[in-house]
C-alpha cells in the first residue's frame, strides 16, 4: 500500500541527489560545510510539499526536483545559523558544522545556501517564485529574530509564541506548498488555499517538534529539555510554570531567565513534564492547526496528492521524533 511515509522515503533519494548536484555547483571552499548539514539525512518533508502540491495541479516532470530542493536549501541555511546563535553542539547525532569547522564558516555557508537557493529559484524564469522565496526568507527570519528578542523571556503570552512558531518554521513549509502551485499554475484560490495549509501543518509541525523536546533523548536524537537552557517559552514550560506552586517559581524562573539548569534540574523537569501531561496537552494544541489545514484541502482536485496531504497531518500528529 502506498502510504505518506513510503513516498516520503522513496522521493528522499531524487531529492538527494537533486541537492547533491547544487552542492557541485557551489564554491569549492563553502562546500563540504554546506554538505555537513545538507546530507547529513532529515526526512526532507519541505521538498515534498513542493513536489505534491506542483502534481496535485498537474506538474510534471524531473525538473520538479529542482524546485523541490529550494525550500530545503533554505531550511539547511536557516539550521547552520540557528545552531551557531543557539550554541548548540549536536545537529541530527553529527557535530554541529560550527564546532567542525568554525562559526564564521558555518555562517557564511549558511549565506550561500540562501543565495543558491535564490539563483535556482531564478533560474524557472517565473517572477511569482521568487517573490515567493523571498517572502519565506523574510518571515522565517522575522520568526527567528522575534524568538531571540524574547529569549529567557517567561512572561509573554501564548499568542507571541504562535507568532514564532508561525515565523521560524510555519512560513517555509507555507512556502513549500506555494512554489509548488504557483509553478503548476493553479488559480489564486488555489494557491492561497495550499498556502494556508502549509502555513497551518507548519505550526503544528513546530508545537509538535516543541512537546519532543521532552521526550527522552534516546528516542528523538534531541538533548532533552534543550528549550529549557536556550530559554525557549514553549507551551509545556508554560504549562509546567503555572503548575508550580508559588514557593518554587521563583527559583524556576531565575534558572529559566539565566539558562542556568543543570543536567539533572532538566532530566528532573523533563519527567515531571511527561508525567503530568504537559507535553500531551502541548500536542492537542496542535490538532487546532491541524484541522485548520485539513479544511483548505477540501476546494482543491481531487488527486492522489490530496491523499498525501491528508497523511502528512496525521504523520505530525502522531510524530516520535
């Protein structure tokens, strides 16, 4: 039977290949940085929004693999740099490329990536994708940067964490789904439609991704309670704070504003997280988006990519890692 999963799996090896042969293209002395983190695996979700959405109006053809590597590019870009201004050590079980090489190698990799993936994006002759492109990177770094301003931050409310998410990771993933139909030539409906599916399926994604964060490490490949020393107000640390009688907040907000929890302190909390449902409930939050998204398939054709759009909720739904 042909499940979400299979095809995600099977397009992983043309999609890798189509990156591969961007990664020959660039600069020799920018390249094996790029590599570092481009082919160091991921499940590739981005490029098959965008191989889906353009089949789903009737694209087709190899050339679709260009396209599909562009949001992946960017997403690749946006990691190298988050893991330089997150000081994170680790990035999918590989040293981080800047701790491999250094950071302002990794920055300008990261750079590149962008600026490759805008030549390719040029390079269909078709302006409405690079406006689209464009206005991905835009938001995603408005998300990152509005994330930064509120860093150590406990007091601001779930409405800017929606903000964020929607920002860092949403837009990209609305992105994804957009190239895809613009480049198929869908009607204005119908690209706004698959663009607030994306849009929708993206913030789930991250709220999803920010309820692991205290799974155990074992099971994701992720440092549990990561969000807890970089200062991340996400929806279970919410939760777990209004949780805490008065007599204990203080302390915990001092370790959460100074990023100052130990090993222990996070292993502690993490198991307090998971045993009083928080991170549970954080992941019912998501299901709101996730039927928000479900509701703009409902106009578009009736394809097979329907049916793959439809798994790709239930696969972050039901995400493990």
């Amino acid at each position: 039977m042909i499940t979400f999963m299979s095809v995600l799996k099977y397009e992983q090896v043309k999609v890798n290949a189509a990156l591969e042969k961007e990664l020959a293209a660039m600069p020799a002395p920018l390249r094996d940085i790029a590599a570092h983190v481009l082919m160091a695996g991921g499940k590739r979700l981005r490029p098959l929004m965008t191989l889906s959405s353009a089949r789903l109006f009737g694209a087709e053809g190899e050339k679709l693999y260009e396209l599909a590597v562009i949001p992946e590019m960017i997403h690749v870009a946006t990691l190298l740099h988050d893991d330089v201004l997150d000081g994170a050590k680790t990035r999918r079980g590989r040293v981080s490329a800047h701790v491999r090489f250094d950071v302002p190698r990794a920055i300008l990799a990261g750079d590149a990536l962008l600026a490759a993936a805008s030549h390719k994006t040029a390079s269909f002759g078709i302006p409405e994708l690079l406006a689209c492109v464009s206005e991905s990177v835009l938001m995603t770094a408005a998300g990152e940067a509005h994330e930064i301003a509120l860093q150590h931050s406990h007091s601001h409310s779930f409405k800017e964490y929606e903000d964020i998410v929607a920002g860092k990771t949403g837009w990209l993933i609305r992105g994804s789904c957009r190239l895809g139909a613009l480049y198929a030539g869908a009607t204005p409906e119908q690209v706004e439609a698959i663009s607030d599916y994306g849009l929708n399926l993206g913030i789930a994604f991250q709220m999803v991704d920010d309820a692991l964060d205290f799974a155990d490490e074992a099971v994701t490949g992720k440092p549990t309670a990561g969000d807890l020393v970089e200062g991340k107000f996400t929806p279970p640390i919410m939760k777990y704070l209004e949780f805490l009688p008065r007599c204990d907040r203080e302390n915990f907000c001092a370790g959460f504003r100074e990023g100052s929890f130990t090993e222990e302190d996070r292993a502690r909390i993490a198991s307090d997280i998971r045993r009083l449902g928080f991170d549970a409930e954080a992941r019912a939050m998501a299901v709101t988006y996730l039927e928000k998204a479900e509701r703009c398939l409902d106009a578009l054709p009736q394809r097979f990519e329907q049916k793959l759009f439809r798994e790709a909720l239930e696969f972050v739904r039901g995400r493990k890692s």
